[in-house]
C-alpha cells in the first residue's frame, strides 16, 4: 500500500510540473505576442508622425497631381523688383526658380505688383484677378506704403480690414498656399515706429487664417548691405536707385527666406 501511495504520489507530482511548465511557456508566447503587437503599432503610430510632420508646403506642392504650377506675386514696389540688376534676378523671379527646383516641376510666374500700391488702393482692388489665375501659390507684400499714411483708426483701420479682406477672399476662393509678407523698414527708414505697427497687424492676421507671415525684418534689420547702392539711373525700372529699396543682395535673402519658409512650414 505504501508503494502504490509514492506512485500515485509521484504521478501527481510529475503532472503539477507539466502543468505549471505548459501554464509558464502559454505565458511567454502570450508575452511576445503582445510585445510583437505594441512594437508594431508603435512603429505605425511613429511613421504616422514621421508623415505628418514632414508634410510641409513644398511637400504637398511637390506631390500634388499638377505637373506643372502657377506662381502668383501681388505686392508694391518690393515685388516690382525695385532695384534688382533685373527683372529675371527680383525676388518674385528667384522664388519661382528655387519652387522648379524644389518640386521637380514647371512654374509660371504671375506677378501684378505697382511702385508706391497699398493693399487698399491696389491689393484689393485686385483681389479678383488673382482668383481669375487660380495659382497654386501666392505672396501677398503690403504694408510699407500703407504705414507711411499713418496709425490713425482711419488708415489703419482700412488696412487691416482690407488685407483681412484680400487673405479671405484668396483662401477660400483658390486652393492657393498663401504666404503674407511684412513691411520693408532698413534703420533708416522714415516710417519705422509705424511699420511695427502695421507688421504686428500682419502677424495677427496671418494668425487668424493659418497663413505663414514671411518676417522681412529677418533680412534688413542691423544689415546696411542689402539697401546699399551705387545711387546711380536705374535702366531696367526707369528711376533713380535709393538706400531704401533691397538691393540684388536683398532680393537674393527675400527669395531665400521664402523657400525656407515653405521648406519647413508644416501643413495645418
């Protein structure tokens, strides 16, 4: 009778390990299955992040469907050209060659820009013709004339309900990418005091519709060398060179700072 307890014993002492040994490898599969499964979805979460976050304007421009894109430039004299070496060599011209660059595709240039314009006596009124060209990117430059008429409720008051007008009407009438400029104020500007003003106005704004505001004061402020000129007769604008007016230097650093900005601003 003794031996047959040991046996009975023993059996049950051998079918406890088999359990506890089949209970802990369930255990250790279960265990990896789930690190096999967290692993995977963090990696998706990640590449969903990764994607998200590398989606910026130049990105999207450059994977769109259209082969080739439309370039439009509304502005004052910044944007004329005032006083490049040329009206291949202003800004609005080099911008639209880095974006041929940058998406690998055909980008026409269209530019309606006047010496001397504010957004209320040109940006405006010409709000309809860039709708009419349907672009695929737009930069719209006021606010250097516009302070020189003051920062009484008058002047400014129109300029601020008039570019918020112009940014409206652009962003929901085109599927244009808008880039908002601010004002172009070297130190020895007359009009300084007031075109921080204007620019804090222009910020504000371009907060509002989720545009990107392209800070010029980047470029002029503490740096004489993108204003300097020889002084002499402008040939290709017709009209006597300043220390006001960005220089080819100073064009070169706008179009610059514009590809940057649609380099790394991220999609919203």
């Amino acid at each position: 009778m003794s031996n047959i307890k040991k046996l009975f014993c023993s059996a049950l002492l051998i079918i406890l390990v088999l359990s506890v040994a089949a209970c802990s490898q369930q255990k250790t599969k279960s265990s990896g299955d789930n690190v096999k499964v967290e692993h995977k979805q963090s990696k998706k979460t990640s590449k969903t992040k990764s994607e998200s976050k590398n989606k910026t304007i130049l990105s999207d421009l450059k994977n769109s469907k259209k082969k080739s894109l439309k370039y439009f430039a509304l502005g004052d004299s910044l944007s004329v050209g005032l006083f490049s070496n040329s009206t291949q060599t202003r800004f609005t011209s080099l911008f639209a060659d880095e974006l041929r660059k940058g998406t690998g595709k055909s980008v026409t240039e269209d530019n309606t820009s006047s010496v001397g314009k504010t957004v209320t006596n040109f940006g405006l009124p010409n709000v309809q013709t860039v709708i009419a060209a349907d672009p695929d990117i737009v930069t719209i430059e006021f606010g250097t004339n516009d302070s020189a008429y003051g920062v009484d409720q008058k002047n400014l008051g129109d300029f601020v309900t008039n570019l918020d007008s112009l940014v409206d009407q652009v962003k929901n009438q085109t599927s244009a990418k808008i880039l908002l400029m601010t004002t172009w104020s070297p130190s020895d500007g007359k009009y300084i005091a007031n075109d921080a003003i204007y620019d804090r106005e222009i910020k504000r704004i371009g907060n509002k519709y989720g545009v990107p505001v392209v800070d010029l004061a980047t470029i002029w402020k503490n740096n004489p060398d993108v204003t300097k000129n020889d002084l002499g007769y402008s040939q290709v604008y017709n009209i006597q060179k300043d220390t006001f007016h960005p220089n080819q230097k100073g064009h070169d650093e706008i179009a610059k700072l514009l590809y940057e900005t649609i380099k790394n601003q991220e999609m919203k």
